[in-house]
C-alpha cells in the first residue's frame, strides 16, 4: 500500500507498468509509441490527484492521502466525485501496491495520432481543466504559456483535442 503521506507518483508508474508488462504487453488496444507516464500529481482535499498515461488508456487517478474523508467505494463501481469543474465519474479500483484509488478515464484507447509528448501534454491539460473552476477556465493558461481558447468548451476539449497540437507533434 502507498504512503499516505508522500505523493504517489512513482508508486502509480510502478503499478501500471507491472499492469503493462504482466497483462497488456502486445495487445492491440496498446498503443506502441507510448509508455506508462506520471502527471501533475498534487495534493486534493487532502488526497492525491495525479494523471496517468499508459499505451492503453489515458486517465486521472485520486488516492487516498487522509483515510478520515475517503469515499467508501466497492472495486468496480462507479462515484460521481466533485471536483472544481464539476462532477466526474471515477471508478473504484484496488491492487496490493496501491490499495483502492479512483480512476476516470479520459481516453481507451489511446488516439494513434498521439506520441508520448501529446499524450502527456493532453493529459496535463485534462487535469489542469479538471481542477480549475468552469468560470476561470477563460482566464487559465497552462505550462506551455498560450492561453485556453475562450470559446473551447470543455466537452469540445475532451473530444477534439487540440489537433493543431498533434501535427506540430509529428512535423
């Protein structure tokens, strides 16, 4: 079980890097270009928030960093959790390393046109959206310093990501 009291990235990582290796190594829902990455963790609420990629899915977790206000979740079903941005829907899973997390999904499987950068700077970008109330979105930028188009919804954002992005990527 993780340390409730450091942050779990590397924790994650070594997780679903076993996941990978052990169970989704060759499949076809892998994406070749891509490798299990670690974003953005910090804390939330007194739990730990963070994205992952993987070559099969790009997803944010929530771990437990304060057992006193952890949801009480079956593994398998489904928590509507509240974050700045609204309501997600996170599933509850367990394994041995990290013991029961929330995870929500924001791509399976991973779009071919996405690399490693793109994948990661997509999922930096979902969680940096996530934890940003609906109102300040106009008015956010993120770590590459351009701003947030006014007009991108954020149903727009998770559907069309930035496709100007992924061909500057492969130019």
């Amino acid at each position: 079980m993780i340390n409730i009291n450091r942050c779990p990235a590397s924790d994650f990582e070594a997780e679903f890097r076993l996941i990978f290796n052990n169970h989704m190594k060759g499949l076809p829902i892998c994406h070749n270009g891509l490798h299990v990455r670690a974003i953005g963790f910090q804390n939330f609420k007194k739990h730990w928030i963070g994205a992952i990629v993987t070559p099969w899915s790009i997803l944010v977790v929530l771990a437990q960093g304060n057992r006193s206000n952890w949801p009480e979740i079956q593994v398998g079903k489904i928590l509507s959790m509240t974050l700045p941005a609204g309501a997600f829907s996170f599933l509850g899973m367990a394994s041995d390393r990290l013991g029961k997390f929330l995870s929500c999904s924001l791509m399976s499987p991973v779009d071919p046109l996405f690399n490693q950068r793109s994948a990661e700077a997509f999922a930096a970008r979902a969680l940096m959206l996530m934890l940003t109330p609906e109102s300040d979105c106009s008015h956010t930028t993120h770590s590459t310093g351009s701003a947030i188009p006014e007009n991108l919804s954020r149903r727009d954002f998770f559907t069309t990501f930035n496709k100007e992005k992924i061909a500057n990527d492969k130019a």
